[in-house]
C-alpha cells in the first residue's frame, strides 16, 4: 500500500502530510538527508511507511504552492555608534529608533531581500 501525499489546512497548517498521519513528508525527507535509509524506516515503523513511500518522499517535487514570503518575529542586530558605544537592539517592526547612550538616534530600517539561490543539486555536485 502506498499513500497520497495530501494537504490539509487542519494538519501541521496544511504541510503535506502522508495521508491518514500528521507526519510531514518535509520531515521524512529531512532525516533521508541526515540518516539512512533503514535508520529512516526503523524511524518511521509506527507509521508503517513502505518502502515504495520512501521513494516517492525522496523524489517529492514540493510544486509551489503559495507565494513566496517572509515573516520574521524580529530582528536583533548591533548599532556600532561613530562614539565607539554599541547598541543591541531587537527589531520588531520595519522601522526602529535606536537610541545610543551618547544621545545619537540612529533610524533603522530593516529589508531582507529574497533571491532564488543556485539550483542545489548544481551546489553539492
Ligand atoms: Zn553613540
């Protein structure tokens, strides 16, 4: 037997999933990266995931989707003042006001810009 991969917006918020579990294919394929495949099925027994399920997780194409974007919780970075204090400051929103202890007001503005890398079979060929 072999299962559909499927998505479910009640499931793992609609990650695919093997169908009838709430095991994400994305996480049996990240321990087919870092284990062997026998490790990934002695891993995996309690959900009896077949052999052939295995082959089909190594070879899943994850099609987008969704559009591509970013969230971020914040971000924590360190003003390096021209007066030689620095600053921590965690950002979290778009733009901050760092306040340096020597009264300097620095504006931050954070922007992350997304660029699809180098296809990766290409990088660790
Ligand atoms: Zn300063």
């Amino acid at each position: 037997m072999t299962r559909a991969f499927v998505r479910n917006p009640k499931i793992l918020d609609g990650r695919w999933t093997v169908d009838g579990t709430s095991i994400a294919v994305a996480q049996i394929r990240a321990d087919l990266e870092r284990m062997s495949r026998a490790d990934v099925m002695r891993c995996y027994r309690f959900m009896e995931l077949t052999e052939a399920e295995i082959d089909r997780v190594a070879a899943f194409p994850f099609e987008p989707i969704r559009d591509l974007t970013l969230t971020s919780t914040f971000t924590s970075v360190t003003v390096n003042c021209l007066c030689g204090e620095d600053t921590p400051v965690v950002i979290m929103e778009t733009k901050h006001v760092a306040q340096c202890i020597c009264g300097r007001d620095w504006n931050l503005t954070a922007t992350v810009l997304i660029v699809p890398a180098t296809d990766r079979d290409e990088t660790r060929a």
